[in-house]
C-alpha cells in the first residue's frame, strides 16, 4: 500500500509510476490536497495531475476549515472530517468504501476504484 497524502506536485513520471504500481496489485490512497501542482507550481484543473483522466476521478475545488465537516457511519454521528472537503467528479468505477459519509448530504467520504490487479483508494 502507498498512501499518497499532501503531496501537492508531482509530474507525468509520477502519475504514470502510481498508475503501474496499482495495476500491478498495489494500494494507492490519494488525499484531496495531493497532485494539485505540478513541479513549477502550475495549477491541475482538475485535479489530481496526470491521473484525473485516466482514473476518471476530477477534483474541481477545496473547502477548508478544522472540523467543520461532520460525517455520519449508518445513521450515527462519526465525528468530522479534520480539515478539508473537496467538490468531486467520479466515473462509475468509482465505489464507496464504507458507509462513512458526509452528514449535509450523504456524499461518500472515501471512494475506491479497482486498477489493473490493484486499487485507487481516495480519501
């Protein structure tokens, strides 16, 4: 498993190395504010760079804010999301991982997606 977490730049090498270590069998959990950027802090729109096409996974804005972001587990209270949100765009491939979701709209908080003989994991 890598987990792939604040890692705000990155290349097409990069993504392309995520990419073959997934389709391998690997584990690879993306975070929000991870793929923003590339090394001359040129912004992805959308985000994640190099790997929103090929994933199908577009993230489109941030929402900040320490614990404002309340999730909910079947119906129960699941305490918060620490620090941020993001406005995202999944193709179909695209699966919930738990029941763990957003409590104002019941949007998933954690999403996964089989690759080759592994996964992408966004969190």
């Amino acid at each position: 498993t890598l987990v792939v977490s604040h890692v705000r730049a990155w290349e097409a090498p990069t993504a392309r190395a995520l990419l073959a270590f997934a389709r391998k069998g690997g584990t690879v959990v993306l975070d929000a504010l991870s793929g923003r950027k590339d090394f001359d802090s040129g912004a992805h729109r959308p985000w994640p760079g190099h790997l929103a096409g090929p994933l199908g996974l577009a993230v489109t804005d941030l929402e900040t804010g320490l614990g404002t972001f309340p999730l909910v587990a079947h119906q129960h209270a699941a305490g918060a999301a620490a620090t941020y949100r993001t406005a995202v765009r999944c193709e179909a491939a695209w699966t919930p991982v738990s029941a763990l979701r957003f409590a104002d709209d019941a949007s998933p908080a954690v999403m996964q997606r089989r690759w080759g003989r592994g996964r992408f994991v966004y969190v």
